[in-house]
C-alpha cells in the first residue's frame, strides 16, 4: 500500500513539474529612464540572462508597485536570454508597454495567446529568432501595433489571416526569412501601411493585387533579392493602383519587364534583372539600374530625373538620353557599349556633376569641342578605359569645378600637365595608370603634379611591382616595346580613396564616392549606403510623428483609468490546463491523505493507540502516548 502511494505521487509530480511546477523569475535588471528625445516617454525595463522552454510560467518582479509598473513603456528581453515564445506576463505585469524588443533570443512560436494583455503596444521588435510560422490572427491581441519587425527569422509559412484585423499597422519588416509564396489576400486588413519590407526572402511570384488594400497609404515597397520572375497581374498595373508608392526596390529578382510607367514612384531599384527594356514615369526621380541588359529606354516625357545609374548594361544609342534630361545630376553609364557620341549628347543637361563614362569604347572622335561646353558645374568626370589615344585638352575648358578626372586605360602618351591648374583650378584627384607613358616623361609629370596638390590615384588592383613603374603606375623604360596591353578594366574609386584623401590633404577636398571590389559588390555597396540614408530618413519622419503623436497622448487621462480596470482581470487569469491540473493534484493530495490516515488509523488501532480527547491538556496526552508506546515496547 504504502509503496503504490510513494509511487503515485512520484508519477503526478513527475507529469505536473514541467507544466505548471516551475516559475521562473523575470525582473527588470536594467530600469532606464528614457529620455525626450526617444520614441516612447517613461522607463525602459531590460530582462536579462533568462532562460524559459514553453512550458514555464513567469513571475515578474520589478520594485513591484502597481503604480511603478505603469511607467514602463519600454521592455526588452536581451540576447543571453533564451526563450521559447513571448511571455505574456510582461504584458500583464507592465501594462503600458508600447515597445517590446527580443532579438536573438530563440523565440520558436508565435500566436495570439502571446498577446493576450498586449492591448496598448504599438512597436514589437523580433529580429534574429526562429520563428517558422505566422498562423491566423496571431497579432489580434495587439490591435494598435503600428510596427512588427520580424527580419531574420525562420518564417516560411503566413497563413491566409496571419494579419487579420491589423488596421494600424504602419511599418511591416518580414526581410530575410524564408517565405516562398503569399496569399493574395494576405494583407487584405493592412489598410493604413505605409511601408512593407519583404526582401530577402524566396517569393518567385508577387499576386498583383497584393498590396490592392493599402493603395491609400502605401509609400514604400521592398522585395529585392528574392527570385521575382513576374507580377502576377492581369491588368498590368499592379503598382499603378498604389498611388502613394515613392520607393519601390525590385532589385535582384529575375523580372524580365516591369512596368511602372503608369505610377507615381520617384525612386526606383532594379539592379540585377533581366530586364531589356524601360518605360519610365513621369515623376521618376532616381533610376537605379545597373547590372541588367537594358538597350532601351523610354523617358516617356520625364523631366524629373537626378540620378540614373545604369553601369554594365546593353545601352548604344544614347539619342533619348540626349534630349530628356534636364535636371540630371548624376549620370553612370560605364560599361556599356555606347561607343560614339555627338557633339550635343551632354548639352542639354547643365546640372550634371558626375558622369561616368568608364568602359564605353568611346574613342577621341566622340570627345570634341562642344561636347562638354554646357556642363560648367561637372565635377567628376570618368573617361577610363576607352579607346581615346589622345586628349585635346581644350575641349575641356568650360569644366572649372572639375575635382576628379580618370584617364586611365586610355593608351595615352602624353597628356598637358604643366598647365592641370590652369585647366582645372579645382582638381585634387587623377587617375593616369594602364596608359603608355615613358617612364622620363611620367616621372616628370607625377613630380609636376604632386607640386601642385593633385593626388594621383593608384588603386590596389592596378599598382605595378614587377614591371618598370613610377609609383606604382607601369611605364614603359627607353628602348622597349611601347604598349602594353591591359586585360580588364578596374573597377573606378575604391575604399583607398577616402584615405588618399585624407592621408594626403589636397588644398580642395572633394568629397568622393567609394567603391571596391566587383562591380556587384561595388553596386551591393552603394545600394546599402542609398538603403541607410533612406532609412535614417524614414526614421527621422518616423520620429517626427512620433513627437507629435506623444505630444497630443501625453497623460491622457481616460486611456489611464481603461487600463487600470484591466488589473483585476489580469489577475484572475489562469489558463485552463492549470486548472484541470490543479484540480487533479488536489484530488490526488486528498485520496493519499486519506490513505495515509486510514493506514496511521489502523496501525493506531493495531497498536492500541488512541487520540487524546479534547479535554485532555496536551502535557496529559504526550505522557499518555508516551506511556501507551513504553507499553508497546
Ligand atoms: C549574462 O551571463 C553571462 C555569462 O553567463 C555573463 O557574462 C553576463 O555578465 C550576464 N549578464 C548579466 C546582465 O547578468
Ligand atoms: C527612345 O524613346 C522612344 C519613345 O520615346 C522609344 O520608342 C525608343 O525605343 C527609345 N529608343 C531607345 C534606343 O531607347
Ligand atoms: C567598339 O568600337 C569599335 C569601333 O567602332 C567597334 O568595332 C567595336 O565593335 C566596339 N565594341 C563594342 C563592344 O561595342
Ligand atoms: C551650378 O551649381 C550652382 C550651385 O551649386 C547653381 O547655382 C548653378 O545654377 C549651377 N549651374 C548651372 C549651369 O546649372
Ligand atoms: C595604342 O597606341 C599604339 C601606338 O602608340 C597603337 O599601336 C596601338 O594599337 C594602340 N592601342 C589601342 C588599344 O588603341
Ligand atoms: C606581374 O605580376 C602579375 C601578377 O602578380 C602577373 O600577372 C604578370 O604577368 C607579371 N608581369 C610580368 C611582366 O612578370
Ligand atoms: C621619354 O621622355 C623623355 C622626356 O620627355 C625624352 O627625353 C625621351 O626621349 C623619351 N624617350 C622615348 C623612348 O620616347
């Protein structure tokens, strides 16, 4: 009996602790005052070192005051914890959060139970888990959430109303997970979003009437660098319902066409397509398409351009650039294979400051008196490996602000350095190497040069060591063969750059660019600083209406008193399993109790001990039982 007693309660405690016997303490190791200037007013709680499986519940001790609690507006559960899912304590404990943050702590799961006492939170912050899976109504509990961020996670699955009643939600982040398709229908509830970031993810098609709901309000798209082969669209005009969209980035997907010219998108990112030809619109202000196969473009009327950035493409005819663009300031057209130009190609675009002419077989006949004549503010002009031979400096007189001119890879013997100032009063950057200049003459020249403060630009890729060289720029000694042949042309301004620069204090520092490496990565580069500067923006804009927002809520009284009510039904909260298992102990503690006093009752009565009466004095009834167990021995 006894031994089939000890078991059963071995068993239940064995089958209760992983389920509701262990409580793991969460306090806030870190209250931090959160200044003005942040987004959200009041304290930031910071949980540390915790390590939870699904199956703990929480108890969360800050210095414990309901009032205290209130001004926690902020809570982050930091990396070095570990946890299965969210625990919804801390939104039952601080009931005011507005932001939560847990990145990197091996959240698996999410749902709408994580929620239950979320009602005020508006930021939710869940970078780097493992979450695999969005199922339905899993933010529902959290109604007024403005922002989700759930980039680098696991998810490959959203169910059809993963987002369903969302109507706040301004801010989506799903970039890099695993994602392969999306239910049209799938944000159907998103009216209100203004910015959706799916990029790095898997998707092969995008439904055209994916974002159809957010039409009012959406400004941003980003789906680059998934394996986009189409917008699945019947009417073709998938981005044209989207009326507010500004920023749409397709870049390395596998579109073949796309077409925007319809929209209202000022900024475009459609690096590493497939794509052959363009029609723009009419608002477009920054093209961004290098690394495709474009041979035509149709400006459709735009004269709102500023940059077009269209490196390694299949461009030859430059006749609608020529006539279009009127506020361009930026032009890369290296690497494709213009090959001539008129005497007008440039004419028509005065605001032009950097173009980039790198690798366009264009030879000297392309470059004649003219050609640059209306472009008084140029500042960065790269002719690098073409097939010029010979410059005549004079067609470059107009180009007073010039600070960086590329020569190399030209072929060149002589060039007029005695009079750079006089040409360039501005220049402190050249780059002269992979031409074939007679060692005398370069050594002269790069002399020539350093005296009046131009650095010469010598990158890495380029530097000479086993040949003759001055400087590291090849030569070509007295009596030998004069050119040599160079194999690839360089990629134009690297990281050293900016070091030259700085190493080397020019009298007029110009600001440059950097690049490095392979034109993909090159690109890569220059697309993530774009991408930052872009969202250091939104976050400013961000910011700002946060300020406001904070400005007209601050101490809102009747949002106080709604959630005050909310703590007496937070404390009656327990979960049904708790409870069905609870109820089982009792029964269980209840059955072995009984057990236990009737085998005490019959060894009491085997052994002719008895319960003293209740009159009896407790120092009569110990002498009794003494004397009934002296009796037994
Ligand atoms: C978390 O744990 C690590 C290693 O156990 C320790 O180095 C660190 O100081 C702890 N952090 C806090 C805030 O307790
Ligand atoms: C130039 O633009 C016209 C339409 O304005 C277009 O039909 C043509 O294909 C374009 N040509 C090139 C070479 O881009
Ligand atoms: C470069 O120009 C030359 C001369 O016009 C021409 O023969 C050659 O095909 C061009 N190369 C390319 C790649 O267009
Ligand atoms: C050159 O730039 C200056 C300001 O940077 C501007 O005021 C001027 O109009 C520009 N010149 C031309 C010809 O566009
Ligand atoms: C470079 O110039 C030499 C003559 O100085 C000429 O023989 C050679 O063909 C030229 N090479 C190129 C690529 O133009
Ligand atoms: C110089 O070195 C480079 C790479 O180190 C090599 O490709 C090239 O052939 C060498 N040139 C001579 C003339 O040895
Ligand atoms: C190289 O240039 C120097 C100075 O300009 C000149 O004296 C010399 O004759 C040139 N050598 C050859 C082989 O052209």
């Amino acid at each position: 009996m006894w031994k089939v007693v000890m078991f059963m309660i071995i068993f239940i405690c064995g089958l209760l602790k992983p389920v509701s016997c262990e409580t793991i303490e969460l306090k806030c190791d870190e209250i931090k005052v959160l200044s003005y200037y942040e987004r959200y007013y009041g304290n930031k709680c910071t949980i540390t070192n915790i390590t939870a499986d699904s199956s703990a519940s929480f108890i969360i001790r800050t210095s414990n005051s309901f009032e205290y609690n209130k001004i926690i507006q902020d809570v982050e559960i930091s990396g070095g914890s570990q946890f299965y899912d969210i625990p919804r304590e801390v939104f039952s404990t601080f009931q005011f959060t507005k932001k939560f943050t847990a990145n990197n702590i091996g959240i698996e799961e999410i749902s709408k139970y994580n929620f239950n006492y979320a009602a005020n939170l508006l930021e939710l912050r869940l970078r780097s888990n493992k979450i695999k899976k969005l199922p339905n109504s899993c933010f529902s509990n959290a109604p007024l959430l403005e922002t989700i961020d759930l980039c680098s996670n696991e998810i490959s699955e959203i169910e059809k109303n993963a987002f369903a009643g969302m109507e706040k939600l301004q801010y989506l982040t799903l970039s890099d997970n695993k994602i392969v398709k999306l239910d049209e229908n799938v944000f159907r509830d998103l009216k209100n979003l203004i910015s959706i970031r799916l990029d790095s993810n898997k998707l092969q098609v995008i439904e055209g009437k994916l974002f159809a709901s957010a039409a009012s309000s959406l400004t941003e798209i980003r789906i680059d660098s998934n394996e986009i082969a189409m917008i699945a669209d019947n009417d073709g005009d998938a981005f044209a319902r989207l009326q507010k969209l500004k920023l749409l980035n397709l870049g390395n997907n596998r579109m073949q066409q796309i077409n925007i010219a319809d929209t209202n998108i000022e900024r475009l990112w459609i690096a590493q397509n497939n794509l052959k030809e363009l029609k723009l619109n009419k608002n477009l202000k920054l093209l961004y398409a290098p690394i495709n196969e474009i041979n035509k473009i149709d400006f459709n009327g735009n004269t709102e351009l500023l940059e077009i950035k269209l490196r390694q493409n299949q461009i030859n005819d430059f006749t609608n650039f020529s006539s279009s663009l009127s506020k361009i300031e930026v032009l890369d057209i290296s690497y494709n294979p213009i090959t001539t130009l008129k005497v007008s190609s440039f004419a028509r675009m005065p605001e032009l400051v950097r173009l980039n002419l790198e690798y366009t077989n264009i030879s000297k006949e392309s470059l004649t008196f003219g050609t640059f004549t209306h472009n008084a503010n140029l500042s960065q002009l790269d002719l690098s490996y073409n097939r010029l031979g010979h410059i005549d400096f004079n067609i470059f007189t107009t180009l007073t602000q010039l600070s960086l001119l590329n020569v190399d890879g030209n072929n060149l013997t002589q060039i007029p350095y005695e009079q750079m100032r006089q040409y360039f009063p501005k220049l402190s950057l050249i780059g002269i190497s992979d031409n074939d200049w007679n060692c005398t003459y370069l050594a002269g020249m790069i002399k020539q040069l350093k005296q009046n403060n131009v650095i010469i630009r010598v990158i890495a890729k380029t530097r000479i060591f086993n040949e003759t060289n001055v400087d590291g720029i090849r030569c070509v000694a007295n009596n030998r063969q004069n050119h040599v042949e160079w194999n690839d042309p360089i990629e134009h301004i690297d990281d050293n750059e900016l070091q030259y620069l700085a190493a080397n204090k020019p009298q007029n520092p110009q600001k440059v660019v950097t690049q490095a490496g392979g034109i993909n990565e090159v690109w890569n580069k220059m697309l993530t600083l774009e991408l930052k500067i872009m969202s250091l923006n939104e976050n400013f804009q961000d910011f700002k209406q946060q300020m406001a927002r904070q400005e007209t809520l601050r101490f809102q009284p009747e949002q106080q008193m709604q959630t005050d009510n909310r703590d007496s039904i937070v404390q009656s909260e327990v979960s049904f399993i708790k409870v069905i298992l609870c109820v089982m102990c009792l029964i269980m503690m209840c059955f072995t109790l009984i057990t236990i006093g009737k085998s005490v009752r019959s060894y009491m009565a085997e052994h002719r001990i008895y319960f003293p009466s209740k009159n009896v004095s407790f120092r009569r009834s110990t002498a009794t039982i003494q004397t009934t167990m002296e009796d037994v021995m």
